[in-house]
C-alpha cells in the first residue's frame, strides 16, 4: 500500500507543478465500480489530468496524461499514458486514453490479480463556450493476461473537465 500512496502523492505533486501550462485539462469523475461477480462494487472517485497536446491533426488532438482512483471499497490505482481526444466544431467530442499503472485492493475481493493494471477509457461528451465539458465515460483494468488471475474491472463515470 505504501507504493501506491507514494504514486498517489506524486500525481498530486505532478498536477501543481504543471499549472502553469497552456491548453491542460482536469477532470473530475463520479461513477462506480463493477468486479462481475467476485468483487464488492461501490462509489468511485476519478481524477486525471491531461498536459497540452503533442500532435494535432484536423480534429484528434494526441497528449500525454495521467490518472489516479480511488473506490470506497479502497482501491486505488495511479496511472499515466496517452490520451486522445476527436473534438468538433458542434462541441461534441470522443475521448480514448491507455493508461498502464499501479493498482491496489482495499478488499480481498477485489483483487485484480497483479499489482500492474492498464486502464484503457472510452468517453463522450460536449464542451461548453467557456472551455470547460461534461462526459460520460466506460474504463477498464485489466492486467492483460500477464498474470495467472485476471479477472478486471469496469468503472463508469460521469465527469466534469476544467480547462487551464
């Protein structure tokens, strides 16, 4: 457990140092958790932060960011990776991000066969004028099959994004 809240502060401490930057993006997900039928589902709390983008192309734009989330249950994953966003003129946008991290249970079962996850996230959702959006969003972890156990998890979420 000690890892993961050392990730979890760094992630803090990544977000204050980087917003001074221009074109960013934090959001704030409220969803919920869903192990099938061997784990102990509950209320979930989802925050990610997404730096300027590094390649952009008509309307994909491509950046690097990061993710941290913790269930009542107590389970916490930290990660980061790639980010991409299809945004149109309408205001309506797809977000996709991949994001490999450290994953940890707060109840047995709710174990996810490995320390090391990857979240990967599928969301839609509509900017408002004032930069700032709403969306709902489907993630999963899963450890890929690189363990003996893996049987995932769904997170849902509806999230709300503040652009800086």
């Amino acid at each position: 457990m000690t890892r993961i809240r050392v990730a979890f502060c760094s992630f803090v401490l990544l977000l204050l140092t980087t917003l001074t930057a221009n074109a960013q993006e934090l959001t704030f997900g409220l969803g919920t958790t869903d192990y099938g039928d061997a784990g102990q589902d509950s209320v979930a709390f989802d925050l990610e932060y997404r730096h300027a983008p590094f390649l952009q192309r008509r309307v994909m734009s491509v950046a690097l960011g990061a993710n941290a989330s913790v269930s009542a249950e107590g389970d916490l994953f930290v990660g980061g990776g790639i980010w991409t966003r299809w945004q149109w003129d309408s205001g309506w946008f797809i977000d996709n991000s991949i994001m490999p991290g450290l994953y940890e249970e707060g109840v047995a079962g709710n174990d996810l066969g490995s320390a090391f996850e990857i979240r990967s996230l599928l969301g839609v959702g509509y900017q408002f004028d004032n930069g700032h959006a709403i969306s709902a969003a489907f993630s999963h972890k899963s450890n890929a099959s690189l363990a003996t156990d893996n049987p995932g998890m769904n997170l849902y979420t509806i999230r709300y994004h503040i652009s800086f």
